[in-house]
C-alpha cells in the first residue's frame, strides 16, 4: 500500500490495478452503473447499437435506471425516453425506479448502491453528491455510462486533492446551504477545477446527513470533481442494515499529499444567497432587505435541501402562519422515504394549512418538472443548487437555505429569518 | 490486430503568422457547430479547422499519416465528438498538444485518437511544418528525424493503448473476458 494517500487515491486503489497517482489515468471498476430519465434513453440507444447481439451488462444487480427529471412526463419527449427505458429495462431484467421514487441520486443511498467507498456514475452532473457519504460518484454522458453497464469499469484520470478546511461552527438560523454558500463565494466557480476536495473542521464533523448531502451536491458549482466529508458513525450506521454488500469507509492518511489549503472561517457566517445567474454570486440576505425584492415563488427541494431535515425547517416556520398572498410556496420532498416520513408526522397538514403547495417526490424546481418553470419577470427563491439563466424558466433565480427560503414565502419579499 | 506504437510521419505545426503557438482553440474553430449536423465519418474532414485564421485550407494541406502539434487548452468548449472525428477521416495520426480541454481528451481516448502532451510546438528549432517525426506512445518519446532532436514526453497510459489498439471504446468492450 503506497504512502500518503488522498480519499480519492484510497477509493480509486480499491477499485483499480493501474497506479494511482494524480494525472494518471486508469481503469476504473464501478460498483453502481446508472441512467436517469435525462440520457437514459441514449444509453439504451447506445448499448443496442453497439452490442446489439451480445450480453450487454457486466452485472445486472449493479445497473440501475432512475426516473426524476420530469416525473412524471408531462411532454412527450420525456414520456418517450422513459418508456424506451421501461421496454429495454423489462426485457434485459434491469431495476427500474420509475417516477414515484425521487432523485436518483438520493435513491441510490437509500437504497444501499452508494455506500462508504464505493464507485458510482451516472448521467446526472450532480452524482459528485456522493462524497456526502464517502463515495465516489460521477455524471458522465450517455455513450461513457452505456460503457460502463457493459464493462463494468469505466477510465478515469486521478485528479488532484484540495483540502478546505472550516474553522468555526454553524450557528442558526444558518444552516449547512449557507455554508456551502459561504464555499462557493470563496472558491468561486472554478476554484476547485478538475480536483477533488476534501472538507475538515469542526462543524464539517457536526454535519448531519441532510448537511453532507448538501455540501457535497454543490461541489459541482465549485468547479471540482467530487468533494468528500470524512463519514462518521452516524454514517456508517446508518448504510450498516441497507448496503447490498461489504463497504469499507476511506480516510485521508496523515501524510497524504494536497495541492492547495483554503481555510474559511464561519464564525462571522450570515444568511447567504446566490444572485441570479450564477451560483456563486453570493451576499448575505440581509443586504438586500432595503430593495424590498417581491418573491412569486419559493421553491423548497431539488438533491441539494431534499430531506426531511429541510421539510421539517419549513415546517416548524410555517405552523400557524400563512403563506404571504401575492407568493406561492412550493415543496418538494427529495424521495418517497422523505415524503413518508412527512406523512407519517402530519407535516403535510401544517403544511396545507399554511397554503404551501406540495409535489411529489422529484427534481422538480430544477428541471423544470412537476411544479413548472418561472415566466419572464418572475422573482423565484430556490433551495436548488444553479440559477443560469434560462435553466428554471424565463425568471430569475436566487439560492439559498431552506430557512431563507421559508423566510421569503411568509414575508413575500427576500428577507434574513433573522428578521423575520 | 495490435498497431502499431511507433507511429512514423508529417509533422503539422498549428502556428500563427508569427510562427507563435495557437492555444485554445475551441470546438468551434475544429469544426464549426454550423456542420453539426453531419454524422458520417467520411463527410467530416473536408470542415476540419475551416474556422481557425490562417489555417482554413486544412483539409487540403493535410496528408494521411499526418501528425498534428498544437498548443496549450487545445480542444476547449463543447462536447462534440465531430471535432475529433474530422482528424480522423483526413487520416491525421496522433496530436502532440501542450494541453487538451478536459472532454476533448476523454472523447479523443474514446475514439481512440492517440494523443500526448508536450510543449515541442514552442521551440521552432524543434519542430517546423513537414518535418518528419516519429512518436513512440508507449515511452513517450519524440524523435524529429529530420532536425536529428528528441523531446522525451509522458508515455500514454494503459488505458490509452488499451482503447487505441481496439480502435475505440465500445470496441474495446467487446473483447473483454
């Protein structure tokens, strides 16, 4: 075993016979092959065309389709693609979660494919969430991924390792998306290219689940591969009665080799929100109280703040209160787990009560799926992760935490739940 | 059915007016999005760098067997396999870049397009255009037989000769196990 290892090197060692050192590239072994209802219909393509009259999976249990980008269609493109899926899926005996499921992303946790240590890829450009769990995850285009479900493996050039490290805690009403904020402001979009991170610090330890997921959802915008949060024992238990197999957890070795440091300190850490159009655009909510900016839309979900530590934010601030008038609030839980748990507690009948508008589980908000697209003028606060333009619709789109959020959709205008 | 390593022929040094290396030139420059449309192969290479200044007659100066040095970023922008598909159907052998756009690389691997990376194109005692150069992709190593130099570059990866030998990725799948 060489010395002087990164996660990724240790991940990549696993999974690999070639060397493994940043700048090689070499053949990489995949625990998760995936496509989703976006590409899917590509890769089946791809892999008829080219492997027409042969097997065409390396391993069936280790491929799966997830439907979550418009779920369910609502045009025609979108229903043709999932059903080409649903043929070839039925016919080669491969796992399809259809619409009712969720993000694909969060599916594959759930459901114990993604585990501590393990390689996943997919066609989704946000599959880098894995590293919320220790693994690594990958979105790639449909002709790498129709590869990779025949293969088995995929190539891969070991990038570099960047260490960010934070110093300080989250305090509330701040939560884990104005952190991540917080990153993406100092990394700017490209301060992480073609590397993978790894977080360090207090309050990355302290970090719940929901929290990891949402840092590392993020670690696209900040240019970089994959970032990785260290898993903890809440982690380990947690894939302990779910993982289809043996997973083993990875840690940087003390002695492994970074291409930079970034420190920041939260200590100071405000609200924060990403200004239209791109993500990192960010300044503190509370600076853009005196432009008493209308909000139409509030949108709470996407694979960023999903869970139902997000709902339950919203939850608690909506109890009893209302929705302002001029604004709707949707919510969109990420997968079935989280919108039966909602369930299961009466959250969707506070939520009713406040007049906020649910969905069922999905992209939804970032794909323009199930709760629509923003028209032209339109003021939307979003807990997703980009806010191009054009990506949501014709309006224009803030990011920010599930509180800063819920905190817009009461008042009807963008305000810090600090001031509520 | 190996090839061979050892690739022999014309070098094609992507130089401006001043003989100064072009670096970053994008997707659209190789193959402008206007022929997007075209699919066959064959159809390709007569727009191959028909929007890079200076070098819009490519397709006529190029020969079989050719073997193109370039600059650094080589390849930046979109996702278009055409951009390396249309070296291909003019017979272009390797490239020898100082840098490639990061899915330019992993389509030219894909494809099966042998490529290094080396700064050569920056010294014109070098390399000049249509010197005879030969390429080892295992070692790396760069000979120029006709001004008698070496350049030792980094020998391309197993992945590479895996994928180069097989012609291209989905070929390459065919003959595991």
């Amino acid at each position: 075993m060489p010395l002087g290892q990164t996660v990724i090197e240790k991940i990549f060692s696993a999974h690999s016979k070639d060397e493994v050192k940043p700048g090689n590239i070499i053949w990489l072994d995949l625990d998760v092959r995936s496509a989703r209802d976006f590409a899917g219909a590509n890769v089946v393509f791809n892999l008829k065309k080219h492997y027409g009259d042969q097997e065409k999976f390396e391993d069936k249990e280790k491929t799966v389709f997830t439907f979550d980008c418009v779920v369910p269609a609502n045009n025609l493109g979108y229903a043709e693609n999932q059903q080409i899926i649903r043929f070839f899926a039925r016919e080669e005996g491969i796992r399809v979660f259809d619409s009712e499921w969720g993000i694909g992303s969060h599916v594959l946790i759930e459901e114990g494919y993604s585990v501590p240590g393990s390689t996943v890829v997919g066609t989704d450009s946000h599959l880098n969430i894995m590293g919320s769990v220790g693994s690594f995850g990958q979105g790639m285009g449909d002709q790498d991924i129709a590869f990779g479900m025949k293969a088995g493996k995929t190539w891969f050039e070991v990038p570099p390792t960047m260490k960010v490290i934070i110093e300080g805690e989250i305090k509330a009403p701040c939560s884990a998306k104005d952190l991540t904020l917080a990153v993406i402001k100092k990394l700017t979009s490209k301060g992480a290219l073609g590397r993978a991170i790894e977080f360090e610090g207090k309050a990355i330890d302290k970090l719940s689940f929901a929290g990891r997921i949402t840092l590392a959802s993020m670690v696209t915008e900040m240019g970089g591969i994959v970032g990785f949060i260290p898993p903890n024992q809440e982690i380990i238990d947690y894939f302990k009665t779910r993982s289809r197999s043996k997973f083993t957890p990875y840690y940087a070795d003390e002695d492994a080799k970074y291409v930079e440091e970034v420190v920041i300190d939260i200590n100071d850490l405000k609200p924060l929100i990403a200004l239209p159009f791109k993500p990192d655009n960010v300044v503190e909510v509370e600076s853009l109280e005196k432009d008493k900016i209308h909000v139409d839309s509030a949108f709470l979900g996407s694979c960023t703040n999903g869970r139902y530590e997000d709902m339950k934010i919203a939850v608690e601030m909506l109890k009893g209160k209302q929705v302002a008038e001029h604004t709707v609030m949707k919510i969109v839980p990420a997968t079935r787990t989280v919108l039966g748990d909602m369930i299961k507690n009466g959250d969707l009948q506070t939520l009713f009560d406040a007049r906020a508008l649910v969905s069922n589980p999905g992209c939804a908000g970032c794909a323009s799926g199930q709760i629509g697209m923003t028209g032209k003028g339109e003021v939307q606060v979003s807990t997703g992760n980009r806010n191009f333009k054009g990506k949501q619709g014709a309006g224009l789109t803030y990011l920010c935490s599930p509180a800063t959020a819920t905190a817009a959709a009461l008042a009807g205008k963008i305000i810090s739940p600090e001031n509520l | 059915m190996k090839k061979s390593v050892i690739l022999k022929g014309r070098a094609l040094v992507i130089r401006n007016e001043k003989t100064e290396p072009i670096d970053d030139i994008d997707t659209d420059m190789i193959f402008h999005n206007k022929y997007l449309h075209i699919t066959d192969i064959n159809e390709m290479g007569q727009y191959a760098f028909d929007n890079l200044d200076g070098w819009k007659d490519f397709a006529k100066k190029a020969k079989i067997g050719d073997i193109l040095v370039l600059g650094a970023n080589f390849g930046s922008g979109s996702s278009r396999q055409q951009a390396v598909d249309c070296f291909s159907a003019l017979g272009v052998q390797a490239l020898i870049a100082k840098s490639y756009g990061a899915i330019y690389k992993r389509n030219a691997i894909n494809a099966g397009m042998p490529i290094l990376q080396a700064d050569v194109i920056d010294e014109i005692k070098f390399i000049e255009n249509k010197d005879e150069i030969e390429v080892n992709l295992e070692t790396g190593l760069i000979k120029n037989l006709t001004k008698n130099k070496e350049h030792k570059a980094k020998g391309m990866s197993n992945v590479q000769i895996d994928i180069y030998h097989s012609g291209n990725l989905f070929e390459y799948a065919k003959n595991l196990k």
